[in-house]
C-alpha cells in the first residue's frame, strides 16, 4: 500500500439538472478518489441522494442522474482517508436537525476529530458513520446561535486539521476552505449558476468560466442573494497549501494558486536537471505523473526525451491475480518496457515521487531486463520523509523509503546506477518559499495531531 489519492468535490447551485454537472465535474475529478462517489441534490424542499462504491461512472447510471432532482447538487469522489469502508461513510454526509436538512462533501482530514467526537458522544450525541466529516453535523446541529450562518461558523472554528468543504442547505452553498488552505476548492461560473470545485478541470469539462480560488480561512455562500463571501470566520489565517497538490494530486490541466499545474512540474524537471545532471542517451518518464517533468528534464539537458514505459490506461481498481504469482505482477499489469527504445541505452527515469521504494525498484528491474545499460532514477520532488495527516492517506513514516535510508541506501535498494531527488530548495524556487505545507519533505508540520 502506498499514498492514496484523496478526495474530490463538486458543488452546482442555480442550474436545471444540477445534479447531471456535478456527476460530469465528478468525472472530472476521478484522480482524486476511486473508491466511492455519491450526489445528494435539492429541489428547494427534498433532498435527493445516491451513492456507492466504485468509479463515477460505476456508480451511476441515467436513472439514478434522474432522481437526483433539483437545482442545486454536491457530490463526492472519495477515497477514505479516516474512518473504514462502510456505506455509511461515502459522502455527501446529509442529515436533518432542527433548521431543515444539511448535506456536507468534505475533502481534507480534521486531525482533532476524535478529541470532539469522544466529547460529543459522552454528551448524548450518536454517530452514524465514522468518518470525521460528521463531527461537523454534529456541531452545527449541536450550537446555541441564532442564525445557521452563525451555527456554521461556530462549528468551523472549532475544527483544527484540513477541510475544504462544500454544504448544501435547501436553498444555498457554502463553500470553505480551512484557514490553512491546505486541500483545493475554486469557485467558477456557469451562466447565472456557480460551481464550486476542488479543481479547475471541472469548469472547463462543463463549460463554466473559472472565477477564481476560495481563500484559506474564507467561506463563500451561493444563494438567494447572490454570492456573499466572508473572511471572518477564523480569527487567524495560517497559509500551508499543500505543496503535494503539484507535485503529484492535481490534474496536470489544472490551474490551482494561480499557477497552472503542468507547467510547475515542467520547471521542476528543468530545476532538477540543473540540480542534477547525469549523462545519459534517454529521458523517460514514469507515466503518467512523470511525463511533464520529464520533458522540463529533457529539454533543460538536451537528452531526447522518449517514452520507454508504456502504460495500460484501462486497468481497473479490481483485477483477479492468479494464484501462483507471477514476477512484478502488480507494475507489470500497469506499465510494459518498450524495448527497441530501452536496449544498450544509457537511460533516465523520472517520476514524481518515492513513496515506499517499490515501484522505482520494479522499474529498474524492468528496464535492466529489456537491456537498458544504465538506470538513473531522478525524482522531481525532494524525499517524502513524514508522513501526512492533513487529507492523504500515508503509509506509516517506518514505510517512507526515505525516512530510513540514505540516498545512497535507496540507489542500492532500487539497484538503479544513480539516484537523484529534486531538493527542497529547488522546489521552492519552482512553487515560491512561504505559503505551503512542505511536512512530508521537512516534517514541519502546520498544526499537531492527534493520531
Ligand atoms: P512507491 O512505489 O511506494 O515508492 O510509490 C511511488 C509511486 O507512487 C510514484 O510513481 C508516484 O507517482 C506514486 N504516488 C505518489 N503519491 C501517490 C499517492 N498519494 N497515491 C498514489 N500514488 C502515488
């Protein structure tokens, strides 16, 4: 097991078939979770829901869009970063208290839900799912103010941890993003309605203009009327977007922070072939996620770039294995050697980023097979040494390759001629110095935990 992918949300309010965008802006945001997706939608008095297991299109079909009636809709692609498996955790979590019915898609992880879950369950309170998400019903259903405005930011301002978080009520959304900004969410334009996104990508997949990102700490509401937004929620902002969003999550055609994803990880293959250069006949990347940096790679170095790893796009989250194992099974179903590019070459890998060592090995296995004559790993992003608590599922830091060995010890462990890491110094001449998490590679986290 390796990092997982988080979650990704869509949010429409004002648009007939509401619910048919978000399942499109779903799509859209598939990278970011596959295991589950739902949509909860309104017509202004019922809420209407569906959910499951599986990819977006996995889940739904045309009658299932159809029920989802109403003009506003949130949805959900998720991966479980917190709590288990059960049906009860996929989200949008929707529920009815004493100010009419709420629906939250919640993306991000609130590292202190458990000191208030353990608080409100000793209180009276009963938890249905497991997922942090609900702790948030729980305390806007559960304050004295007066307003649900009111209710929500009181709810929110308890929280401490990563929430980028859409709420729909009867008649509006809310969009938030914690005051450390840590997860994504962007807000654009569809003629009179407003969708709100964890990615740009679902504007232009729907046709919808891009406005502009939510700010850490801000809470824009879309309803009645209009667009309000509000930066009074917290008392203090403490920018840590996470610097991972572009090095591996977003969509390479995103533009998040005001920069446009492919082209950072572009830069960051031209700064890592500037930080470390080696000799070599080919650069390749590890596809997808090492492509963009490899051609930044290429081009800096003159080394023609080339794809020696050819990838399998239509493996599913669930395959059958046969019983009897057969050699590096698992990267083998995913990427092939092309030989004729690879043989008595001299070659450059890149990728994104080491997790556990695992892949990089196979892939040197791999290409050693086929007759590459050297493997040199370079890696676009510094060593994930810690692991992160903020919305991605990590493995454990004892599993982090890096956390545990040299880069010496990697070379050796991956067998490769070579290896390389971005360093962090170089990543932050590409995303700029202040204003990120950089926890996974300096183990500085923004706020503890209680994990
Ligand atoms: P590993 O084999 O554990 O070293 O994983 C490294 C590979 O996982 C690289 O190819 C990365 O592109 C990819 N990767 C990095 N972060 C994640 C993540 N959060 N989820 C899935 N794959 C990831």
């Amino acid at each position: 097991m390796k990092l997982k992918e988080y979650c990704g949300i869509v949010g429409v309010y004002n648009k007939s078939e509401a619910a048919n965008y978000v399942y499109l802006g779903l799509h859209a945001l598939q990278h970011r979770g596959q295991e589950a997706a739902g949509i909860v939608s309104t017509d202004g008095g019922q809420f209407y829901e569906y959910k499951g297991y599986g990819l977006v299109n996995e889940v739904f079909n045309k009658n299932a869009i159809s029920s989802l009636k109403g003009k506003i809709a949130v949805g959900h692609n998720r991966y479980s970063t917190f709590g288990d498996d059960s049906v009860a955790n996929i989200q949008p979590l929707s529920a009815q208290f004493d100010m009419g019915k709420i629906a939250v898609a919640h993306n991000g992880n609130i590292v202190n839900a458990n000191i208030i879950k353990t608080e409100l369950v000793k209180d009276g309170a009963i938890f249905n799912s497991n997922s942090d998400t609900e702790v948030i019903i729980h305390l806007i259903a559960r304050s004295q103010k007066e307003t649900f405005l009111e209710r929500l930011k009181d709810a929110l301002r308890v929280l401490k941890g990563a929430f980028s978080l859409i709420v729909m009520r009867e008649d509006a959304l809310y969009a938030i993003r914690d005051p450390w900004g840590f997860r994504p969410l962007s807000m654009g334009k569809l003629d009179d309605s407003i969708v709100f996104a964890s990615e740009s990508c679902v504007f232009d997949l729907i046709g919808a203009e891009f406005i502009r990102d939510i700010n850490p700490g801000e809470m824009v509401i879309a309803g009645n009327e209009g667009v309000k937004h509000y930066e009074d929620v917290f008392n203090e902002i403490k920018e840590s977007k996470c610097v991972f969003e572009y090095i591996y999550f977003a969509r390479p055609d995103s533009y998040l922070w005001g920069k446009h994803i492919y082209s950072i990880r572009k830069k960051m293959g031209e700064v890592l072939a500037e930080e470390s250069p080696v000799d070599a006949d080919i650069v390749i990347p590890t596809p997808d996620s090492g492509v963009p940096a490899a051609l930044g790679f290429s081009q800096k170095s003159g080394i023609p770039f080339d794809f020696g790893l050819i990838r399998n796009h239509y493996v599913g989250r669930t395959f059958i294995e046969p019983a009897q194992s057969i050699r590096h099974f698992g990267v083998r179903l995913k990427l092939n050697p092309a030989k004729d590019v690879l043989k008595n070459k001299r070659v450059i890998v890149i990728d994104d980023s080491i997790v556990r060592g695992t892949t990089s090995k196979r892939i040197v296995k791999m290409l050693k097979s086929v007759g590459a004559k050297e493997v040199h790993i370079r890696i676009a992003s510094p060593p994930v040494v810690s692991p992160c608590f903020y919305g991605i599922d990590t493995p454990t830091k004892k599993e982090l390759i890096a956390s545990s060995h040299t880069i010496e010890e990697i070379r050796k462990y991956t067998t490769a001629d070579s290896v390389a890491y971005l360093s962090l110094n170089g990543l932050k001449k590409v995303v700029g110095e202040s204003g990120y998490c950089f926890a996974c590679f300096n183990g500085e986290y923004p706020i503890e935990f209680d994990k």
